[in-house]
C-alpha cells in the first residue's frame, strides 16, 4: 500500500521526505525533470510528489471573442490556460501517474485558502478522488512535520476549500469582465489598450485617485512660528512659542518684535516624566510589510518573496498569516537556544528571565500563528534575505523583553513673559531595545541639566514662514495597511494588486502617484457606472467568503448574487460604452505622453524625445520622426524611465535605469557626454583615442582574433573586441 503526498512546491517535498524518512530518502524524476521522493515511515511506503503553485487554472468553457459578461468557466490544467504556465503540465503529468498505485493520498500544500484549492484540484481532476487526508503545518521544521502528519486530517478542510474556489471564481467573474469592458470600450475608438480592473483592484486605484484629488485641491494656509535659539553652558537649546502655529501675521509679528533683541531668557519650569514603552507584537504579514519597508525600505511584494523563500528553507514559520499570537507549544526556549548562536548576547537577556511571555496582539488567525524564525537560520548571503530574516528574528525576541523605560522632558523658557517650550526624550533603561537592535525606531532627543530660574543666553530668535502641507501621498506600505483597515483584498493578494496597478500606468512613483490614465479611469468610471470601484460591494463579498470558510454561508448563494450584480453593471456599461472608451482613448494617450517623453530633441530643437518600443526592444527617438531621425539606445537588461532632469554637463535628458534589485541610476543619454569620460587616466585616453582614429588596432587578448575597438554605451565609453557575441571580451578602462 503506497501513500501518495503532495506538496505545493518542490522545497517542500524534499522537507517533508527528509522529515519522515525511517532511513534513506530516495530522489527519483519523472521525464528527466520533475523530482518525487520514495521513502518508508514506520514500515509504510510513501511517495512525496510536488506541484509547483496552482496547476489548475479558470478559463471559459468555449470561448467566444471578447464578450461580456461571462460565466461558463471551468477548471482547467493551467498549461493549456495561460503561456506563462507551460511548465507546470509535466508537475502535473507526474502526480497522474503517481495516483494511478497509491492508495491513500495526503494533501500537504500550505495551509491557507489558496492551498486548499490547489490541493482540492489535484484531488478532484488529477487523481480523480473525492476527498483525501490533509497535514497542518506553520513550520518545515522536523518535528513540524512529523506531529503534522501523526495527527492528520482524514478530509480536506472544506470550509477554506469552498472559500477559496468562491474567491477565484469572484475574481474571475470581476476581473475578466470588467477588463474586458473597458478594453471594448477603448477599442470602439479604433485604439488599443489592454485594461485591467477587478473587485479589489478597482477600489484599490480608487482609493490613491482620491488622495491625489485631495492634494490637488489642497490650498496651502500661511501661518508663522517664532523660534528661540538658547545656549547653555554645555549645549544648545532649540525651543519654540506655546502657541506653536500663529494664523494672523501682524501678532506673530508683534510678538517676535517684542523679544527679538533680547539677549536672556529664564528657564520658568522644568518636567520630567517616565513611561513604560511596552514590547512590540509578534508581526502578522502585513505588519512585517509595513515595517520592512520602513527598516529596510524593502517593496512589500519583495517581503512577501523574501519570506516565502525563508519559510521554504525552513527557516521561519509560514508567512501568510494575519495572527499577532505566538502559541507556548512552539516551545519558545528551544527556539531562543538555537538563536543563541547567531544572537548570543540577546539569547543570554531572555534565557536568564524566570518566565518568557511575549507581547501578543490583537489579531488571530485560525490556520496559522504569527511569523516566528525557528532557529534553523537562513544560509542565504544575500543582503536582503539577511535583512529580512535579522528583522523577523530581532522582532521575536523583541516581544519577549521587558518594558524600555523612556523620559521625557519640558523645558519652559520666559523670554520677556513669551514662554517658550523645548521638548526631548531619552532611553533611560533600554529593555527591548536591546533585542530589537538597529530596528528601534525610538529617537533620542536630548535635552541639557538646567534649573529653574536659571538664566540662558540667546543666540537667536527667528519668525518662521511657513505654510500648512498638503496630505501625503501613500506609499506601498501605507497603501496596503489602508486595505487592510478597509477589509479589501487579503494579507496575500495586497502587494500583487498595488504591484498590478503600476504595471497598468494607473500609478508611478515610491509616494505612490494617480497617473492622468489612473484619474481618468476613476472619473471616468464615477460618472458612467460606479458599481465597479465600490467599496462597500467588494467588502460585503469579503465577508461572504468568510462565513463560507465558517460554514455559515453557501459558495452557490454567493456566486449567484455576485452574477445578478455583475449583470446590472455590464448592463449599465454596454449602453455607455463608445462614451467611456472616447475618455479612456484621451487619457491613456496623455499618460503615454507623461510617461515617455524625456524633453526636447537636442538636435532638431523642434521635437521631443519619447520612450518608444521597436523589433529589438525599446530605445529612444524624436517624436517628429521622420523629419527628424535622431535616435538613441536603451539598457536592454533594464527597464529605463524619464528622470525628468537635463545633464548639467552636455545638455542632454537624463534617463532612470531600474534594474532588479538595485538602486535606480540616473544616466545621460548621451554616449559622448564628457563627463562620461570622467574618472580615466590620460594614457587610457590617449588609448581610446588612438583606437577611435584607427592610430592603433590591438589584438584581442582573449580570443586573439579580433580587434578591440572602443565602443560606447548609455552608460559611458569602453574598449570590447569586435567579434561579439562569439567573444565577449570587455576592457576595464576606468580605474576602480
């Protein structure tokens, strides 16, 4: 009898394999690719098989153009559904023939909504089976896994099953019918444009259009601030009017004439107060999100990366949860211990304490506790891995210490009977602080030892003008953090849904901005059928999924009112569609505009220079092409954007190089701009200019067939050899 275990992901299977194993796991592939494992636990033989995410995926039954609505939808192997899925057909092959001798079959996919679908659609359509067993795990730790599989379940978890399947079949339902009316719609105007909305992604854009509304309408409110510039005898003194903020110039005026000359002032009362500065909360995921892009300015989606791949090497426990609890069976010493080696100094603070209890929060989640590291470590090097994995470290230890005891201090100052305040606040015991290290956003603000009525000097007094700012825009975090609160969209899908909407130029920028085309939309969509971004319609059906997972609602009562909704909308839309599609066609050419152009043609002096996308990529071109021919390269390994800046060197635009994992570089467009030139010596000028005047031809070092030849590049000048690609030679010519 052979038991057939499938996993979500190949990492897993080999964890799982290890972790049962009575003896030897043996390593097998199917059509020379596709691992599984062979092995016996406790005399029973096993088979650990993997998929690789979902392999099924929703498609229409018969597909008939770009109609809408539709609902004859399917489940369907996710290789014949989408061209980015071809890989998964062999993981899926693999598990069919596997099912065909086993028995008995376990489902170990990660254990959350969208696991149990991709573990219910390998049950039902690959190995053609009503039911199967199912492992619970939060860690790919040993002992995890075998407790995970001692005391499994001898069903499916039907409640996050039925769940799961609604919520894809929702987002289809939203998503590819309302994409599909607003590409119509632009169509009818002879233009094309691949749109893209959904039932969360809608009100998502909304909710950035409206802040951009908001700072646009914003008118600022002069106010003034007086400033007093004290010296004691060992520091300086910064301190400002009780008032704060005066509204009316002529008193802000008045005030500063009074005291501006005075070259004294006394300190009138000295306060001094100590708090207890509790212990964070263990991170759920958004949390984590939120604080790693203020620790290490890390894009929420990349966290989420980051931390799948930790919790797959077994480093941390399973990522996706929204719980703020850390449960005792997880054996919080034991952890701790193994911690110790990494973080000895740490370790010793708690391990010494009599009792470790850590600082819960508020929120639960019924699947999975919060984000803890198991003591396994991470072997990765790179450095936001290690980011990642120190932050989510320190984050637990942090929970368990004790309370920092923080002072703060007022000062008030009378300068001829204007009072003014100075505030500051000191660590006076660190306590936890000490555990969460670099990652304590806590400020020290010092303030100096003075006594009442001592007299100070006055350096100077200054009367600020100022302003009142506009609301800030969101940023990746705070956008997502404003999801949550609203209920929209889950813990998993945030960061994809905001990642989605810059790919859709409906936004740009880190202070996240509403392109023309992302207002325009939402304007657009406001007048002619706001069914689509409504909040409280995609929230409602948030909590219809819940009560499903719950077993308090049905998967069809739901799909069926969700369908008569839809309809009403698509309905709505039809009728407005050649006038939706005329705003769409005018706005999505204003932000192709916005988003591509560079500034004006250096050469023709007429033109502007636009971002445009040929056979062999992108690259740069006039737009008065083709009275004027003047063109420039693109990095191809890079995606390159208007920096909205002219050199200062030669005159020319300045581009942003983004590339995947670095800081985005500012770069002249220009070759022969001199200041890529910068940084050489004069004899490897001299050699760039005899080889560029054909004084010198030297052989290639490397291959000894070609000729070096200088060559020039976005980036600046260098010498190669000619016969690239079959030699790929590069001379360093600046010195490092």
């Amino acid at each position: 009898m052979v038991e057939l275990i499938i996993t979500e992901k190949p990492a897993a299977a080999k964890k799982i394999a290890d972790a049962l194993a009575d003896s030897k796991v043996k390593k097998q592939v199917y059509m020379k690719k596709i691992p599984y494992y062979s092995l016996t636990h406790n005399g029973k033989d096993m088979i650990v098989a993997c998929a690789v995410g979902h392999l099924y995926s929703l498609a229409e039954k018969e597909k008939n153009g770009w109609t809408y609505p539709k609902y004859d939808i399917e489940w369907k192997p996710a290789a014949d559904v989408r061209k980015d899925a071809k890989y998964t057909r062999q993981y899926l092959n693999a598990i069919k023939k596997l099912a065909k001798t086993a028995k008995e079959v376990t489902v170990a996919t990660d254990y959350d909504v969208e696991g149990e679908v991709i573990g219910l659609n390998i049950i039902k359509y690959a190995c053609k089976l009503k039911d199967a067993n199912r492992m619970k795990f939060s860690t790919l730790t040993k002992e995890d896994l075998v407790e995970a599989y001692e005391n499994k379940l001898p069903h499916l978890d039907w409640g996050q099953a039925h769940a799961g399947e609604t919520r894809h079949m929702l987002d289809w339902f939203y998503g590819i019918n309302t994409s599909r009316a607003l590409t119509a719609a632009i169509k009818t105007t002879g233009m094309f444009k691949l749109m893209s909305t959904g039932r969360v992604q809608g009100p998502a854009l909304k909710l950035i259009v409206d802040k951009e509304k908001e700072i646009k309408a914003f008118k600022p409110t002069p106010f003034w601030q007086i400033e007093l510039l004290g010296k004691t005898e060992k520091k300086d003194i910064s301190s400002w009017h009780e008032k704060d903020k005066f509204w009316d110039h002529k008193e802000a005026k008045k005030t500063y004439d009074k005291i501006r000359k005075e070259k004294t002032a006394a300190i009138d009362k000295v306060d001094k107060k100590r708090f207890n500065q509790s212990p964070p909360t263990p991170f759920d995921l958004t949390s984590l999100q939120i604080e790693a892009h203020r620790a290490l300015r890390l894009a929420p989606k990349r966290t989420l990366e980051i931390a799948q791949e930790l919790y797959t090497a077994g480093a941390i426990s399973y990522p996706r949860t929204s719980s703020q609890k850390l449960p005792a069976k997880i054996r919080y010493k034991k952890i701790i211990g193994l911690l110790s080696k990494k973080f000895p100094k740490e370790a010793k603070i708690l391990l010494d304490k009599k009792v470790l209890k850590p600082n819960e929060g508020k929120k639960q989640d019924p699947a999975h506790p919060a984000i803890y590291p198991t003591g396994q470590g991470s072997s990765r090097s790179d450095k936001d891995v290690q980011g990642i994995y120190e932050l989510i470290v320190r984050r637990f230890l942090a929970t368990f210490g004790d309370p920092a005891v923080r002072e703060t201090m007022n000062i008030k100052i009378n300068c001829k009977d204007e009072i003014f305040i100075a505030k500051g606040t000191t660590t006076v015991e660190p306590g936890w602080h000490k555990l969460y290290g670099r990652f304590t956003p806590a400020k020290e603000e010092e303030l100096p030892a003075v006594k009442k009525n001592q007299l100070i000097d006055v350096k100077k007094i200054t009367l600020h003008d100022k302003e009142t700012n506009p609301p800030k825009r969101f940023t990746e975090a705070s956008i997502i953090k404003e999801l949550e609160k609203r209920s929209l969209g889950t813990k998993a899908t945030r960061a994809s849904i905001i990642d989605t909407l810059f790919q859709r130029d409906y936004i740009e920028g880190k202070q996240i901005k509403a392109t023309e085309l992302g207002i325009r939309t939402i304007n657009t969509l406001e007048k002619y059928n706001p069914g689509i971004i409504d909040e409280a319609l995609t929230r409602g059906f948030e909590e219809d999924m819940e009560e499903i997972r719950e077993g308090k609602e049905k998967e069809e009562a739901v799909l069926q009112r969700s369908k008569k909704v839809l309809d009403k909308i698509m309905k709505t839309f039809k009728q407005k569609e050649k006038d939706i599609g005329k705003e769409l066609a005018k706005a999505q050419k204003e932000t192709r505009d916005e988003l591509t152009t560079l500034g004006p043609c250096p050469v023709c002096k007429k033109g502007q220079l636009q971002i445009r996308r040929g056979k062999f990529g992108y690259f740069i071109a006039c737009n008065r092409y083709p009275d004027c021919t003047t063109t420039f390269s693109l990095p191809s390994n890079a995606l390159s954007k208007p920096a909205k800046k002219i050199c200062e060197t030669c005159g020319y635009p300045v581009i942003l190089v983004i590339k995947k994992r670095k800081r985005p570089q500012e770069v002249c467009i220009n070759p022969k701009c001199p200041s890529k030139l910068e940084g050489y010596t004069k004899q490897q000028l001299k050699k760039i200019e005899n080889i560029e005047s054909g004084k010198t031809r030297p052989i290639c070092p490397k291959c000894k067939k070609g000729h070096l030849k200088v060559r020039k590049s976005v980036y600046g000048t260098f010498i190669a050899c000619d016969q690239y690609p079959r030699c790929r030679y590069i001379e360093q010519t600046k010195e490092k």
